[in-house]
C-alpha cells in the first residue's frame, strides 16, 4: 500500500519520523492541531445545537486534556482518577460528569465533595450512596439517571450496542419509571435529566442517525413521567465510529447531521425543553485520527513461507490494535511504513517483542518492503491506546507520548523512566522522559 493513499502528506511523514529520531521508539504521537479541527468539524456540523463533552477515558493524557480543555464544553470521566485529571488541568468541577458502573463508595464520596456537575447514575445502589454522603456533607448533588434502552437500530451496524439486551450500565427502560420516584424522593440529590450511551464505534450514518431517534423518544417518554422536574441536560451518547481497518468506509457526520438536527429543533420546542442543555458525548472520533503509535522494526525471520517483522512493541502497548479490546473477528488495522513508503509491496506478519505466541500486531498485512530498522506507524491510535493496553507485561519498555502542534513537538509522557530506542535512534544513549 502506497503511504501517500493511506492519507499521509509527505511533510506529515516527514514530522513523525523526525519524532521517531528525536523520541525513539515505541512513542504515541498526538496531534493538537487534528483534534482541534475535528472538534471543530462538529461545531460546524451541529452548530449550537449539541455542547460536546469528551469522554476522558478514550485518551487521558494531561496535554491532551489541555488542549481540548478550552475548546470542548464539558468533560466525562469514569473514575474518579479521571475527576481528579481533569481537576488538575484546572477545569472548573462543574464541566465534569462522572460515569460507569461499579462506582466505589470512596469515588462517589470523592465526586460529590469536589462538587462535580453531575454524577451520573447506573443504579440506584449509586442513588444510595450518593444521597447519604452528600446529606451528610450538606450539599445536593446533581444527577443524571442513565437509561438502558429496549430497543435498537434495525440491521445491527452500530458496532457495539448496549440497548435492548441485560447490561450492567444504566437503568433498563422496562423499570425506568420506579427508578426516576426512587430518585426523586432522595433529599441529597436534584434530578436534572438523563443520559443514554446505547451504542459505541458506529459507521453507518443510518443506524447511528437512528440512535438518535430511539433516544429522543425514551427522553420524551422519561421527561413525561418525571412531571415538575426541571429538566437542564439531556446527554446523547454518539457511537460515532473510525475506519481502523483499510475495507472499512469512514462514517458519514454530515449524513448524520442533516438527519439529527431537525429532530433535535422539534425535541427542543417542547416546553419543558426550552432551557435544557443537549450534550453529545465522544471521545474516539476526536482524537482517535490524530494519534499514531510509532514502533521500530527489530527483526526479519522467514518460516515456512511467512515473511515476519518483529517490532519492538506489541499488544503490551496497543491491546487494541492487536484484536484483544472486544474484537470477535481480528482483522488488520490500518499501518504505514514511514520509512520505506514506496517500495515494492509483500506482505508480512508484524509481531511484538512479548514472549507469547498471541503477541500479533497484524497478519499477512501489504506494506512496502520491510527492513530492520524501518519505522511503522500504526494509525487511528489516539483513542484506547497506552492506558488501554497491558503495558507492564513482560517488563518491556512503556512507550511514550509526544505532542505535536505546528512546528513544534513535546514529550508528554507521564511517568519518567529510562528509555531504550531502536531502529533510526539505535545509536543514541539512553533518555529519559524528563528531560
């Protein structure tokens, strides 16, 4: 596959292997200047219709955080370490919401005493205990019930749904109604509206588009029951999708805006709605495309009429793009050779360096001839990438994080320690990230 049809400019493979000789390898490379720009591309393509808010567990690197801290408006995280990063970036707690099941005690306590915008409810065992800690710290605090739906779109091609089958988040539809009184009546806490994420890593802008329809009416349907509540956030969870797979076609946003937005104008007249907030909750879409995970070749082996390269990082550091992050069929995600990106094609076997047969980064994988010391870029990593992966397996080195914007590159990684490189920066010392 030529690198130039694979969507990189030559001064963009250019930046990446200068990142690679400057940072070594294996390095996460984040692009400030892309994610601005897809968030950028929703504004234009929703207006002031829906405010966004960044899944924070998608990418939680601080500098990343940074950037999108003045232009996303709000945060979600799903721990309360994920409060606690976005807090130290200096975001106001009333920008952050906090999801997912199995909330620990300790977490809610934490929450509500940094005075969070809105704890999101998955039970009402959450309910609970949020009600007594913040009765007991003298505060209300603001919640959000997540509803479970009981239906979803018609073919199935929303990637992975959570709607119409047992689950542990939310609040399923069928006893929604038990669960709004339940809340209610809880003096600790003020019902302000509700959040459906039914369905994660879309393409077909159709089945997502109609996501959108199934949540509209549950809100329609949960507003009506909670009569007198005043109803300021309705947070709609996109499942906006990536191509990570070079069959897979790119969703269409626009086709999915232009089919959205009049049901979102009409669910906005409603009275009760009028001063109501909708929120689209993403976080791949954004910075996925804007992130590379670069990994050095470090051998060639031929056996039995496969032609293997062995890099330097495997499913240690990118559990995803090795098929092991909820992947029933594995196939092969979109790489580059940045080194050598017009040579004559064949087809290898990337393995990484874990000493386990499991450790496959790509099979029978087109690229332009392959070498020792060639740079790979794995593409769409900027979503579920090193925080996502086992990186503490067999001890190899984690790898690091870099930031680019403009002219301009910066380590970002978080936790200094002594790096090896190979490839390009084989004969360079030792480095560590503080530096």
């Amino acid at each position: 596959m030529d690198l130039m049809s694979a969507g990189f400019a030559e001064d963009h493979r250019e930046r990446l292997m200068r990142v690679a000789r400057d940072f070594g390898t294996p390095t996460y490379v984040y692009d400030a200047d892309i994610v601005l720009a897809r968030v950028k591309e929703l504004e234009r393509l929703f207006g002031d219709r829906f405010a966004i808010s960044y899944a924070v567990k998608a990418n939680p690197n601080l500098a990343l955080l940074r950037v999108l801290d003045q232009n996303v408006a709000a945060f979600d995280a799903s721990s309360l370490g994920e409060v606690e990063r976005v807090l130290e970036i200096g975001c106001h707690p009333d920008r952050i919401s906090f999801s997912g099941p199995a909330k620990r005690p300790f977490e809610i306590e934490g929450a509500v005493h940094a005075c969070i915008g809105e704890l999101v409810l998955e039970s009402l065992a959450e309910a609970e205990i949020a009600d007594r800690v913040a009765q007991e710290a003298g505060l209300i605090q603001r919640v959000l019930i997540r509803l479970n739906p009981s239906t979803r779109p018609r073919p199935r091609r929303v990637g992975m749904s959570f709607a119409g089958r047992p689950t542990q988040f939310g609040i399923d539809e069928e006893v929604m109604e038990d669960a709004i009184d339940r809340v209610r009546a809880m003096p600790g806490l003020e019902l302000v509206g509700f959040h459906i994420f039914a369905g994660v890593n879309g393409l077909d802008a159709g089945a997502v588009a109609k996501n959108f329809t199934i949540s509209a009416n549950l809100f329609r349907k949960a507003i009506a029951y909670a009569d007198g509540v005043a109803i300021r956030k309705l947070v709609f969870g996109s499942g906006f999708g990536l191509p990570y797979t070079s069959t897979d076609l790119p969703l269409d946003v626009q086709a999915v805006a232009d089919t959205v937005l009049p049901e979102m104008e009409a669910l906005k007249a409603e009275p009760r709605l009028e001063q109501a907030e909708f929120v689209l909750e993403l976080g791949r879409w954004i910075v996925g495309p804007a992130g590379w995970l670069l990994t050095s070749v470090v051998a060639e082996k031929h056996s039995r009429g496969v032609d293997f390269r062995a890099c330097d990082t495997g499913f240690n550091n990118h559990l995803a793009a090795c098929g092991m992050m909820g992947t029933v069929i594995r196939r092969n995600w979109r790489f580059a050779n940045l080194s050598n990106p017009r040579g004559q094609e064949g087809r290898y076997t990337l393995v990484g360096p874990l000493c386990t047969s499991i450790d496959v980064l790509a099979r029978d994988l087109p690229l332009p001839e392959i070498h020792v010391g060639d740079v790979i870029a794995v593409e769409n990593s900027g979503a579920y990438g090193l925080t996502a992966s086992p990186s503490r397996f067999i001890s190899h080195p984690e790898a690091a994080e870099v930031l680019v914007a403009d002219d301009y590159a910066v380590d970002v990684t978080e936790t200094p320690r002594p790096r090896r490189t190979f490839g390009p920066t084989s004969t360079r010392a030792p480095r560590h990230a503080a530096e």
